[in-house]
C-alpha cells in the first residue's frame, strides 16, 4: 500500500505518518509526506496511490482544489482536518472519512478501518466525478440506475441511458455511496429505488427487474437479504 499524507504543519505531518506506520504496519510499503498542494498533485500524478490523507488548509490554499481534482482517481481520501463545518462537502464529492482536529490514534484507526470494511460506510456522497477528455466531470449520484463491475473498474450506468467509467472499483464505490445502493451481485450495486421486482428464471435462477425493463442477475447468497430486505 502506498499512502501520501498531505500536511502542512510539520508537527501533526510527523504525527500522522507515526500512527499511519503503526496502523498499517504490515501493509504500507511507501509512506510519503509533503506539504503543498503543487507537491502532492504531483506525486499523485507521477506514482500510484493507494490511500491519501489530506489537510483542508494547506499554506492558506483550499484543499478542496485538490480534493476535487483526485475525486475521479482509484485510491480512497480521508481528510483530516480542524475545519468540520466543512465535513458535509468533503462527503459530498465522495471522501471515505472526515477525521477532525484534534484526533488520537483509536479515531484515525477507526477511518483507516473503513478501507477493508465492505458494508457501505457513508450516506453522504452526492457526487462521482469521471475523467473524460482529459477532464473531470461530476456525475450526480441521484442519476445513476446501477453500477457494473469491469475489473478494477466500473461502469456507472445512467438514468438517461448513457455509461461511464469509473476508475474505483465496485468494492470501492459500495463504500461511499448511499444505503440506497444494494450489491445484488458480485459484478452488479444497484440503486434499489429503480428496482421493480424480482424474477424467477430456469435453473432456480434470479433477476432483478427494474423500472426500464432490464433486468440484472441476482447473486444465489444474496437472493434472501434482497428479498427480505427490499421486497417483503
């Protein structure tokens, strides 16, 4: 795992990297520090990124000039940060956790958790940015019907018919978007409010109908919770 902490007070940098490396003791190969903004775009643009913890105030710059450049990228943000009014927007454009100034290491343990977790762990993302053209473009969540895996990526497919690709993989995206978001499949994290009902096909075989018509399989482990959950 290679982590980039981006902090400008040397002090709290030095702190983050020590709990980091003993929180990821056995799984951090590279633990990066800097202290700007133009360094860390950098970095991420040069080296592959698996985890950036990011501060909000760096030198007087908005952090959010970099949150919203890496938003579209395959690692995970938690932002740490003293600035908690700005807790909702960080959400918003899909950051894994919000660790507030002052923090000890149970709290910083408790966001770094998040990453091997595979429930969803946020309901506030209302955004998912997509690189297209050389440019970033925010896709609201409310638009899209489904998501298909495709590897390490995924594809998100819209309301209006159109797809996109992401770079963060299913596993990823389950964990930031809404409870309204239900892993159906393996391959397939459906938003439930487009769902219809749920069909049988031979071979003790399941679809998901939704309100367009198409229909998605339904993993045989998941048939029951779906069922029960969504549709009792």
């Amino acid at each position: 795992m290679n982590i980039l902490i981006i902090e400008d007070e040397a002090r709290i940098a030095k702190r983050i990297h020590r709990m980091v490396s003993d929180i990821f003791a056995h799984q951090a190969s590279s633990i990066q520090v800097c202290d700007s903004l133009e360094e860390g775009q950098q970095i991420i643009q040069q080296q592959k990124i698996d985890l950036l913890f990011l501060d909000l105030n760096l030198n007087g710059k908005d952090g959010f000039d970099i949150l919203e450049s890496v938003v579209a990228e395959p690692f995970h943000t938690i932002i740490i940060s003293a600035y908690k009014e700005k807790a909702i927007r960080a959400f918003e454009y899909g950051v894994l956790d919000f660790v507030p100034k002052p923090f000890d290491e149970a709290r910083l343990t408790k966001a770094c958790q998040r990453i091997q977790a595979t429930q969803t762990v946020s309901t506030h993302t209302k955004f998912l940015a997509v690189k297209k053209r050389g440019m970033r473009q925010l896709i609201s969540v409310d638009d899209i019907c489904y998501i298909k895996g495709a590897g390490i990526y995924s594809e998100l497919h819209l309301k209006n018919g159109k797809k996109e690709l992401h770079n963060k993989s299913l596993e990823s995206l389950q964990q930031l978007l809404p409870h309204s978001f239900e892993r159906i499949h393996k391959s397939y994290l459906v938003c439930m409010q487009e769902a219809k009902e749920i069909a049988v096909e031979p071979g003790s075989k399941y679809s998901l109908i939704l309100q367009n018509e198409e229909r998605l399989p339904i993993g045989r482990t998941r048939y029951k919770t779906i069922k029960e959950k969504w549709f009792s």
